[in-house]
C-alpha cells in the first residue's frame, strides 16, 4: 500500500483529539458532541488507518452523530480516495478477484473498497455516454458542432 495521506496528521489538522476506548458496537465512532473521534481499543493494526480516516470525514463534515447511509456512503468513499492509488487499485484488480485480498493489500475495508469501486464504474459509464438524435448515434457528445468522440450513422439503403 502507498499512500501520502495519513489520517493521523488529517485528525490533527482539524484539532480533532484520537482516543482509544472500549468500544461495543464499532471499530470506531465520531462523538460531534464533544468533537472526539474515539478508536476501539481492540482494533486490529491493519484496520487503523482506513477506519481513522473514515471518522476524519465525518469530523471534517461535522456530521450528526448516528449512522445515517448518506453521511457513512460518502465517508466511505471520501476515505477510500484519500487512501487509494488509482494504479495500484487497478493493478490489484488485474492479479486477482479476490476483493478481501485487495483490501488487506490496498489498506482500506471492505465498504471503502465497494464504494471506490462503484465511483470508478460509475465514472467509467458516464464517460462512455451514447446519445441518439434521428438516425445518428454519438459517442461522448459535447455541446457544439462536431464536438464527440464518434459518430454513428444508420445505413440508408
């Protein structure tokens, strides 16, 4: 795993104090109240990192305690980028389908790695965009003449 984002110093720009405490539910939680991130005391080391830098956006968000899917989908997904190289995370997917195996390797938990890999189908499918006008299809259209990446004319015959 190589990345140059470390949650630690992320906590720390926003004066956020980490503490470790005996948690019941989750490996980690944002306290708003009193502006805390708190980490299981039994969090494993390989975890640490991915669920810190979860919590530091929901504290750079000030989000409302509780787990609502909204907050946690883009914490998920604003972490696992933050955590991610995009080349690495290819190179990954190219060796193996073993998704469990890419976390352990890509640093991040299962729910970063499902959103980040969701972001980036969902980027790849907007980028390869069809629209139909008459008998014509384009790919990629832009607004402006001759502005996309193919054209596609029905055969009159």
């Amino acid at each position: 795993m190589t990345t140059l984002y470390d949650a630690w110093e992320h906590a720390d720009s926003m004066k956020i104090p980490v503490v470790r405490r005996k948690l019941t539910m989750n490996y980690g939680g944002w306290f708003p109240a009193q502006r805390l991130i708190i980490l299981d005391i039994d969090l494993p080391q390989e975890f640490e990192m991915p669920i810190l830098a979860h919590e530091c956006d929901h504290a750079e968000h000030n989000d409302p305690p509780g787990h609502h899917h909204r907050f946690e989908a883009r914490a998920n997904l604003h972490s696992a980028q933050r955590l991610i190289d995009p080349r690495e995370f290819d190179a990954q997917l190219a060796m193996t389908q073993d998704y469990d195996r890419i976390c352990l390797e890509l640093g991040v938990t299962r729910e970063q790695f499902v959103a980040y890999n969701e972001e980036r189908k969902r980027q790849r499918e907007e980028a390869l965009r069809f629209e139909r006008l008459g008998d014509v299809v384009y790919l990629d259209p832009k607004m402006g003449e001759g502005q996309w990446a193919m054209r596609i004319g029905a055969a009159h015959g």
